[in-house]
C-alpha cells in the first residue's frame, strides 16, 4: 500500500475562510471534569472553601496551562484533583453539567458524549446513583434550553470507571441501570501504564452480556499492547485516543513497492501490522485527540501537530474521529481542532467533514439515529461546502494561529 500527502478540494472555499464554529459537529471524547469554565471553577472553590493555586480567572487559566503542557500524562492528570474537588454535591454537578452542555452548543455540537467517573464525586455524600441522576438533571436543563433557543443537541453520559480503583464491576452495574435514563455507555481512564483492561475482564463480559456498548482508554501513555488489551479484554468498540496504533506502522520512504516498480522518494510504501489491520479493517473508531495528544506526550511534541499519526491514520482509511479530551485543561474546542488540522494538514472542508461523519458512524446510537445524525451533518456542511452561501470569515482567528504554530 502506497500513501501520499492530502491534498485540499478545489471547488470549495478553504476550512481557514470559513466559520466552522457554525457548523454542525459531533464530540465523542470529552471528560466532564476536564471541561469547566475557568471561572466555573474559582466561584465553586470559593463557595466550598477549597484552595486553588491562584485567586484570578486568568491567574488559574494560566495554572492549567502550564500543567497542560508537561508533556506527560501524570503531570496533565494532576488538573484534575481540584476540578473534582468542585463538583461533589448535586447542585455543584448539575451546574458544571448545564455548562458543559451550553459550552458544546456555543461550539457547534449537535451530539456529543460526556464522560467522566461518578466515583470521584461521592465526598459530599451523594451515592453512585445520585451523582448520575444530578449530572443527568444538568445536561437535561441544558438540552431543554438549547432546544428553545433553536439549536437541536443530544447528549449521553459514558460512565466511567477508574482503573485504579479496582470498582469497576460495581460501575458498570451502575451504568446498566441508567442506561434508559440517559448512559449510553461504559469506559475506563486513569492511569494508563500497569492498569490493563485484562484487569476488570470480569466488568467488561458483563457489560457485553449487557449489551452496553464499551470504548477504552488505549494506545495514550501505553503502547500498543494495550491496544491490544483493550479489543480482547475490554471487547472495545472504539479506541480513547489509540493513537499508539501507529506503533504497528512502517512506512518507507522510496525503494519498491508490491510489484518490484520503484516508488517516487515522496511516496511512502506502508506496512500494517496485525493489530493496526485489525483496527482499519474492522473499522474500530479512533478517538484522536490532537492537542491532548502533545500535552501528555501520547505524541512527540517535539515536532509538534505535523508529527501526528492523525494525517496517516486519515490517509490509511482508519475511522478517525477527532476531539478535544479536556476542554478546560488543553484550552481549546471542537472548532479549534479542526482549525488546526485543516491548517496543517491542508484539509478541505468535505474531509473535515468526512472526519465529522466517521464520529456519527461510531456513536454509541441505532443504526436509525446515527443515519439521522449523519443527514444533519451533511445538511449542515454543504452549504459551506458548494461554496454557495456558507458562512465564511476574513482570516483564521489569530489564537487559532498561535495554536497550530505551539
């Protein structure tokens, strides 16, 4: 198999001239307690008595910031003891829940999946059960009011467990009897490195029997063993990042190719491995999320968004969904990622798109809801797409630019 550079569609305006904040999107990674408002989180601490390590929004902006880009994943996790520490009673989760929501309405979503661990958030004495319930309340009052404001979103709670904390059958039990309330499905996080799925092979049997759909942290801190793991364990219907499957890859610059021909020296020769076939063929969606990707070193930051698999994984024909991970804690958006790629990559809105349509594909919804969810994405873009009267800007937004240059 031979690969080559993408190259942008002519007969559309460029993604960079064109307001893709407008256009209609589909989030599938995106932690609830990594996506509050900055501010959200000084007024809850405050309210709460909890410390924080600076006392102005802008101040605690810049705290997450400097946590975002170290480079590993422990150092980007660590965020995240005072983000929970704010959402352990009902009205604290319903609040951050009702904003999560709004936030993915103001950046375009039409459906997104909002995952987060209800484990974490039983200090202020609400059980498992009624932390799913107040978080379901928000999202709920969020939806009602979007749909008011004429902007139609769908939501769903990945129930999360932690992979350190050994809970995971009870949290799967959990998130079966919430499933007509709201759960659409099942996932773990935490540290990735000596916590395997093969670990709560149990849970995942059990969630199978259920008939739960399940998606897998993989292929992030670790490489490709627990991508590996997490198909045979964790019976993974989609990959948390998975970028590691690049790991499975060898691309060849020159040389022959299957026929003997010499290939030109731009034109890679590509290897898959056993798994990466496995994964492309069965088209195991890959929960990719770039900037996330650097900040915890899943990818080397060394050469930054252009050394992404994301670009090779796309030209392979792997079901590539792109995300933000933690919209607070990476400070960016679904629109703001799209940017990024479009710039670096040279995508054309029609491949943005196909990117836009690959998530609908790998929602956890029936086959009638995901052909629906496809149809108002294809409604939303083509517009913009023939270049008739779509919604177009002047230049990229400036912190866009600083974006892609990071």
């Amino acid at each position: 198999m031979t690969t080559t550079s993408s190259q942008p569609s002519a007969d559309a305006p460029s993604p960079l001239e064109t307001d893709l904040g407008s256009l209609p999107k589909v989030s599938l990674h995106d932690h609830l307690d990594g996506g509050l408002r900055v501010a959200t989180v000084l007024e809850l601490a405050r309210e709460a008595g909890v410390e924080v390590p600076a006392d102005t929004v802008d101040g605690l902006a810049d705290w997450f910031a400097e946590h975002a880009n170290g480079e590993s994943l422990e150092k980007y996790l660590e965020t995240f003891a005072l983000t929970t520490s704010v959402m352990q009673t009902r009205e604290q989760l319903r609040r951050v829940a009702r904003e999560f929501v709004e936030d993915l309405v103001a950046d375009g979503v039409v459906y997104g999946e909002i995952r987060w661990a209800p484990e974490q958030h039983l200090a202020g004495g609400l059980s498992l059960d009624e932390a799913v319930e107040a978080v379901q309340e928000g999202l709920d009052e969020a939806v009602d009011a979007a749909d008011a404001d004429g902007h139609v979103i769908r939501v769903g709670q990945l129930v999360t467990a932690m992979r350190h904390a050994d809970r995971a059958q009870e949290i799967a039990e959990l998130a079966v009897r919430h499933r007509d309330r709201g759960v659409v499905g099942f996932d773990i996080a935490g540290a990735e490195i000596g916590f395997p799925p093969s670990r709560f092979a149990d849970a995942f049997t059990y969630l199978a029997q259920q008939h739960l759909p399940v998606t897998v942290h993989a292929g992030e801190a670790e490489g490709l063993s627990s991508i590996q793991d997490a198909l045979v364990s964790g019976r993974a219907l989609r990959l948390g990042h998975g970028v590691r499957i690049a790991d499975d890859i060898r691309v060849e610059f020159g040389g022959l190719d299957e026929d003997g021909v010499p290939v030109d020296a731009d034109t890679g020769i590509v290897d898959l491995g056993p798994t990466a076939t496995w994964v492309r063929d069965r088209q195991i969606a890959l929960e990719v999320c770039p900037s996330s990707n650097l900040q915890t070193g899943a990818v080397d930051a060394g050469s930054g968004i252009a050394g992404h698999p994301i670009d090779l994984l796309v030209q392979l024909g792997f079901r590539v969904t792109v995300n933000t991970d933690n919209r607070l804690v990476s400070d960016v958006s679904l629109t703001d990622e799209l940017y990024l790629l479009a710039e670096t990559f040279g995508y054309s809105l029609s491949e943005l798109l196909d990117l836009q349509l690959n998530a609908a594909e790998a929602a956890f919804l029936s086959v009638d809801e995901r052909e629906e969810l496809a149809e108002i994405l294809v409604a939303g873009w083509s517009e913009a797409i023939s270049g008739a009267s779509g919604p177009v800007l002047e230049a990229l937004p400036a912190e866009d630019d600083d974006e892609a240059d990071a």
